[in-house]
C-alpha cells in the first residue's frame, strides 16, 4: 500500500557527517530498546551504562547487540573495554520507575569511579556471570561475548544470553514461559538524547496463513468483477 501524493527526500550517507547521519537514523528506528550495560572493571569496580543501539538478534541460541561507540579520540568506552578484558556483561531493562537513575548513570564518570557505588543503584549477584545485575531492574540477561565487530568507528559487541531474571510479577505462566512484558513497564529512545517512550499502549494484528490470503484475495477479486 502507498499513500497517495506522497514524496519522498533522499540523503546520501556518503555526503554527510556522521552528526548528520546520527539525527537521520535516530529519528527513524524507534522506538529502541535500552541496554543498561552492566561490567566488571579493570579493579574490580561495576560499571553501568545506557545504550539505545541495542537488539535482540535471535533466540537458538538467543543473541543481543549493542554498539557502545567510541569516545571523541577514537578509544572504546569503558562497557566495551571491559567486556574486551572479561567477556561477560549483564544487559539490564530500563522501566519507567528507572529512567532518571539509568539516565544518571550515562554521566561520563572517570573510569575508577563505578556509577552503581556512586549513585547508589542496588546490584545483586549474577548466576552464570560473574557480572552483577542491577537489582530493581524488572528484567536482566546474563551475556558472554561472541563477537566484537568492528566498521570504520561503529563497534557492535554480540552476546550470547546464558540466562535472564525476570520480575516475578511479570511472569503469567512460568512452566509455559509466558511474560506479563506490560508489567515490566519498559521505556525506549525515540530520535536523540533526552527523548523517550512508554511500551504501554499496544495493538494487536493476527497473522494469516497463504490459504487465507489466496481464499480472501479471491473473494476479492470476485466482488472486483461484480
């Protein structure tokens, strides 16, 4: 289906710069999920930080990426340089009740200085990691490093899930593995920084199988004809 008069402008990556093209694709792919991004340090120190580039890429096994960027001079940020020394990060979801805290946490502290002991964001102890979750996260997934890929300054780290807490609450049938995801009260980015959404209000659109496309597109063409 097209929407009729509608124009379109084109922009041509090549041409631009890179701030450029970060309002273009920020403003286009929403919302995005965050990925509160939770490593061991170099000391021993947890850190945490928000990212909006963040995916779910498949499930057998399942599969999270995040890009975590780079700093102005070209040097990982600290999430990735941990995950370099240690492989293994824990991936916390941000409800509405956490936005400021988690927004809090994306101030560029110095390196020794861990953002869950400085703002005082409670950790619990991982389970197949030895990276700690963030505790009044409603959903955690525990991750081990597959991949780091790395295109010109964008570094996409891929991590393979070993394991997930989940708020009990949220959780309609654990022998079938049913989610409550309403009750995880979730937010997401829209366009730049500072802009984000609830996941509250949804919609629901059936699939069909071919046959009851065929069956439905034929009808159609029968009432064409009449």
């Amino acid at each position: 289906m097209t929407v009729s008069g509608a124009s379109h402008l084109h922009f041509d990556f090549a041409a631009l710069a890179p701030a450029e093209v970060y309002k273009l694709v920020t403003g286009v792919v929403v919302p995005r999920p965050i990925a509160w991004v939770s490593t061991l340090g170099k000391g021993g120190h947890v850190n945490l930080a928000p990212y909006s580039f963040f995916g779910l890429m498949g499930s057998d096994p399942a599969v999270v990426a995040f890009g975590p960027g780079d700093r102005a001079d070209g040097t990982p940020k600290d999430t990735a340089l941990n995950i370099g020394r240690g492989g293994e990060f824990t991936v916390n979801l941000v409800s509405f009740e956490l936005a400021p805290l988690m927004n809090a946490t994306a101030t560029d502290f110095p390196y020794a200085l861990g953002e869950p002991e400085t703002l005082g964001v409670p950790l619990a102890p991982g389970v197949r990691v030895r990276v700690p979750r963030v505790a009044v996260s409603p959903a955690s997934l525990e991750c081990r490093e597959v991949q780091t890929v790395l295109i010109g300054r964008t570094r996409v780290i891929l991590g393979e899930v070993l394991g997930m807490h989940l708020l009990a609450d949220a959780v309609q049938d654990a022998e079938r593995h049913h989610v409550h995801t309403a009750a995880l009260d979730l937010v997401g980015r829209m366009a730049g920084r500072g802009t984000y959404t609830l996941t509250r209000e949804t919609f629901t659109i059936d699939r069909i199988t071919y046959a009851a496309w065929r069956e439905g597109r034929g009808e159609a063409e029968v009432q064409a004809k009449d």
